[in-house]
C-alpha cells in the first residue's frame, strides 16, 4: 500500500472485508510518511479524532492487527531510491496525491501496480480514474510528464470571499482537494476488484474511469494478457486459475 491518506485507507478498508480463511496468513505492507490531521478524520475511513497527530502507518497497522492481518511498515517517501527487495510483495496498490511519485512506479520492481487518483475540485471530487503498469499503453512517466496546477475553483472563491477580502484565503481554500469518505470506498472497491481479477486470472482493466454523479457506467480499456501470469509471483492463485495456466 502506496500512500495511506484518503485513498490508502480507502483500499485497506476494502481488502479487510473480503472473505479470508485465515487473516493472520494475509500480510500488508504499508508505506507512508505524513501524520494524521484533523482533515483526514473527516475524509479517511480508518482516521478517528484519537488519531490525529500519529503517524498513517502505526493507525493503519493498528486496524489491520486488531482484526487478524500481519503488517510490515516503512516511514519514508516513495522516491527514486524505492526497490521492491526480498520477501516484499509484488504487487502494489497506489494512492497517490501528487504526480511527482506516479512517475516512478514502473522503476520499483513491482509486478503489477494498480494506481487510482481523485477529481481534486467540486466538479470532479467524485470523478475515479484507475490505471494499472507496467506494460500499459502509455507509461506512468509519459501521462504524468508534466503534472498540471491544482484546478481554481470559481465557486469556492465566490462562496468565501467577501467585501474588503483581499482574496488569499479564498485563493487558498478554492485550490484545496476536495476529499470524501464515500469516493475513496467506491475508489478502493475498484482497486480491490482488479487485484482480486489479477490473482484469479480475469481480464486486465489498464484504464477505469468513472464518474458517481452520472448514471453511465465505468468506461474500460481493457489490456489482452494473461494477468495470471503477472500476479503469479505474488504467492496466491486460486485452483481453477492453477488450471488455466496449466491448459
């Protein structure tokens, strides 16, 4: 798990309500650097106003453990030093909130990486787009080549400013990321979703994109592979997918 904020949590959130035999056989291994604050109590699924002012990791950690899963932390950023090594997990889900990271997530050592990102203003906070690398048609380095300013969003600025406002607090507040609980649930679902096709031989979804205000469905691109194959190493396959591979 690749970032433990709105979106990170959101995943954790999903995986611990799926059907596992034995949690304790299930490890997660979390990465983060940032502390909680009293924004994330609103926004995070995992956050409760005891936790603002620890680290993301040790409050994630302590949900997994208190229901039965094995974790394994580090406290440092995502950066060009980052290599999956040893026993780590190949695969990662990554929730991100700056592009900066999201170039270097084919440079890691992952076999598969499932990376999601939010609409950042009150047009788009409900917007979900998911991407899976490597091999994908565009690299994370390509779509993230120059990452663009935060979105102004007019309505917040008109909704806070007021006569004599010398507008820098509306400024400010107008380009913050909207961030709500249930997008990151309807996000980490997704995510959860293609890790679980992964792992079962399924179809692999290199681009989701959805939208929650709207009544169309998801729009998909989907990638011709065998996706068993890529998620093989990461020391789970169902039996009948042990049988796909085999024939």
């Amino acid at each position: 798990m690749l970032g433990l904020g709105h979106l990170g949590q959101a995943f954790i959130w999903n995986f611990a309500l799926l059907p596992y035999a034995n949690p304790n056989e299930a490890r997660f291994f979390l990465q983060d650097f940032d502390y909680a604050v009293r924004g994330n109590f609103t926004s995070g699924l995992l956050c409760e106003e005891h936790n603002i002012g620890k680290r993301k990791t040790r409050i994630c950690a302590k949900w997994l453990e208190s229901r039965g899963f094995r974790t394994l932390i580090t406290e440092r950023p995502f950066d060009s030093h980052t290599k999956r090594t040893g026993d780590e997990p190949f695969v990662a889900c990554c929730g991100f909130d700056s592009a900066e990271p999201r170039r270097l997530l084919e440079s890691a050592g992952f076999d598969l990486v499932i990376e999601c990102a939010l609409g950042a203003d009150t047009a788009r906070f409900d917007r979900v787009m998911v991407h899976t690398f490597p091999d994908a048609s565009r690299s994370a380095d390509e779509i993230w080549a120059s990452p663009p300013d935060s979105p102004l969003d007019e309505r917040l600025l008109d909704a806070f400013e007021t006569d004599g406002d010398c507008g820098i607090l509306a400024e400010t507040l107008a380009r913050k990321a909207v961030s709500t609980s249930f997008t990151g649930a309807y996000a980490g679902a997704l995510v959860a979703g293609e890790v679980l096709r992964a792992l079962h031989g399924g179809i692999r979804c290199e681009l989701i994109h959805a939208h929650l205000r709207h009544s169309e469905p998801p729009k998909v691109a989907v990638k011709e592979e065998n996706y068993l194959n890529r998620a093989a190493r990461s020391g789970y396959v169902s039996v009948a997918a042990h049988e796909q591979m085999a024939a």
